[in-house]
C-alpha cells in the first residue's frame, strides 16, 4: 500500500535518486600502517554497532593502504557524549570518522543542551537508510497487529534511551494508536533495551532492522516477541510504503486504520512523519570532521563507492543489515539534509508534547 506523506519530499528522494555519484580523485591518499578510528556513541549490540562492524572491515579493504578501521563505543547522554567527543577531538586527516543515527539527529533538531556539535560542519560520506520493526511480548496473547484492540487499557512497558533520542519515534506512534504506555528511561542504547524485554523487565520495544534481524527473530521464533508492525520506508514519490524487508508486517498507518478504522491526521501524526523522516530516511551516517581536505574526502568516497560495487556485497549486506539502498556522494548529502531538518511547525508541536507527556524541555 502506498500513503502520501509529505508534498515536498517527493522531490528531495528524486533528487537524491537522480543525482550521480562523485568522482575518484586523482591522487588518492594513502592510509598504509595508519588505525582509522570509527567513533560509534552507542554500546556494543544495537544496531548503529551492528552497522558500523559490518561496514568496518569492508571500508578497511577499499581504503588506499588498508588501514584497520577500529569502531570505538561511546555511549551515553542520548548519543552526545560520543558525538561531542568527536566534534572537539577529531583532526582533519581521515584518521577519525563518526557514524550517526537518529538518536544523534533528533538531540540536534531539539535543540538538546547537550548537543555540541553542529551538523553543517560535517562532510557526509554515505548514508544508511534504515527501517525499524515493533514487537510486544507474547504474554498478552496478541498474535498480530490485527489484535491491537484487544490491548485497551492494558499497561505496555517501553525502554528507551531518552525523550529526544530516536526512541521518540515508537513512543509517540503508542500515544497516536491509543496504547497504555508507560516509558522507561535510563537505557544507554537499544541493545540493553532489548535485553531487558527479554528479562520481562519492558513488554513492548522495536528495533532497527539489523538489530531486529539478529537478535529478535530468535525471540520470535522461540515465541517470546510478536511482531506488530514496521514502520515503513520512504520511496522515491515521497510515499510512506511497506519496508522491502518486511513486506509482509503493516506500516503504523495501516495499524492505525486497524485499531480506529479510519486514517490518521491532526498535529500528532503530522509530527510524527517528519521525525520518521528524520530519523530514517538516512538514519545512519558516516561523516568526515569540518576541514578535512578534498583529497582525503574524495579518497572515503573513491573507497566507499568500490566497497558497494563489490561482488556479493548486496547479498552479505541484506542478510546482516536489510535490504536498503546505500547513498553515497552527492545522493549522501541530499539524505544528509533531510535527516537533519525538520518543520518548525512539527519541532514545536514535538517540544510541547515532550513536556506534557514526560516533563522533558530539551
């Protein structure tokens, strides 16, 4: 099924499609016995992790003198303890990179006060365009997202890493379907988050695909996690459309129509697409730090570029990660720009819902 979502997306995501890819440099820069070091401000087992590793090693191979790329964790502060590090630490040599998420984006476009890093002083280098399914536990006997109405009244229990993290998502599409949420903070990424799901600690959660893929399928098949729904993917005419991994899971509208019969509208579902853009559209991100040379840019690209064309790695990457298309050049900054702006009208209506429902000013 297919939603028109937003009037002006259409022509950014045709933009980004029709846009080429830049080209190699002409003297590449050579990163022979250097440690390239991958900051990742998340822990160990979530998805920005399950990302940054898989694409590690294959970076290191297409880089010029096959350095050993070295993914760092640096959780904590929804993202910007990592992210503040690298924006006052790294030089601009190449011998540091970021990956960011929407945990990282959304603090930014809050304006979070704990944000000190300016996006618009980075050069993207590829984007990662990502879904996210939701799952609850099977002790409620919900066998699908048809038997959400079964859940009225009924308390579900959501880890999350903070209100302006990208769990801002899930936890206003609870509020949009009518669920009895209650919201726990205190988590320092989605892979403690899922962990405690599994201890019956929370009882509904979602993951980003390649977290999803890894670590919940086995809890779906051993009966634990029900999936519900996925929370779709934006195609080329703008539209919010089933996510290509999960074509067979409904997107958060159609479960809206289940539940209430009729289509979602009003403010709250206005502001929900634009950080559902924001945060997945180009969800991932690797970034260069503000006056890394030409050369050296064009050389991540060159490598990046050769790393997609790589026989096999389209299979090895859907398998680990999802079926998305990557971004890279000129299509990289367009996501780039998107995942980093949202509506004043959406920013302001999100603030105002964060102080009611959680007592959170940004």
């Amino acid at each position: 099924m297919r939603t028109f979502i937003h009037l002006s997306l259409g022509a950014v995501a045709a933009t980004a499609l029709a846009a080429g890819t830049v080209a190699g440099p002409a003297h590449a820069v050579d990163f022979s016995g250097k440690r390239i070091e991958w900051i990742i401000p998340y822990p160990t087992g979530g998805g920005s992790d399950r990302w940054a590793r898989f694409f590690a090693p294959r970076l290191s191979k297409h880089l010029e003198g096959q350095p050993v790329v070295a993914v760092k964790n640096m959780p904590g502060g929804n993202s910007t303890t990592g992210t503040n590090y690298f924006a006052r630490r790294a030089k601009p040599d190449g011998l540091m990179i970021i990956g960011t998420s929407g945990s990282t984006q959304f603090p930014y476009l809050l304006g979070d006060r704990r944000v000190q890093y300016e996006y618009k002083d980075w050069i993207v280098v590829m984007a990662t365009p990502t879904g996210g399914v939701a799952y609850i536990s099977s002790k409620y006997g919900v066998k699908s997202a048809a038997d959400l109405k079964t859940m009225k009244g009924k308390l579900v229990k959501f880890g999350s890493q903070g209100a302006t993290s990208l769990d801002l998502v899930p936890a206003l599409a609870w509020d949009i379907l009518g669920l009895n949420s209650q919201v726990v903070f205190g988590f320092k990424g989605r892979g403690p988050v899922r962990l405690a799901f599994e201890r019956g600690e929370t009882t509904i959660d979602y993951q980003t695909t390649s977290a999803y893929l890894k670590n919940v399928m086995p809890l779906v098949k051993a009966g634990k996690a029900v999936p519900l729904m996925s929370w779709g993917t934006i195609d080329e005419n703008g539209k919010l459309v089933r996510d290509p991994t999960f074509p067979e899971l409904p997107t958060l509208i159609e479960a809206y129509r289940i539940v209430h019969g009729k289509d979602p509208k009003g403010p709250a579902w206005n502001a929900w697409v634009a950080f559902f853009t924001a945060g997945f559209a180009a969800q991932k991100m690797i970034f260069l730090p503000k006056g890394t040379p030409k050369d050296i840019v064009d050389t991540y690209r060159k490598a990046i570029s050769s790393m997609l064309k790589e026989p096999g790695f389209e299979q090895a990457m859907e398998k680990a990660l999802g079926k998305y298309p990557q971004a890279e050049g000129k299509k990289s900054e367009t996501l780039a720009k998107l995942a980093t702006d949202v509506s004043p009208k959406s920013k302001e209506w999100v603030i105002g819902w964060l102080k009611r429902r959680f007592n959170v000013t940004p």
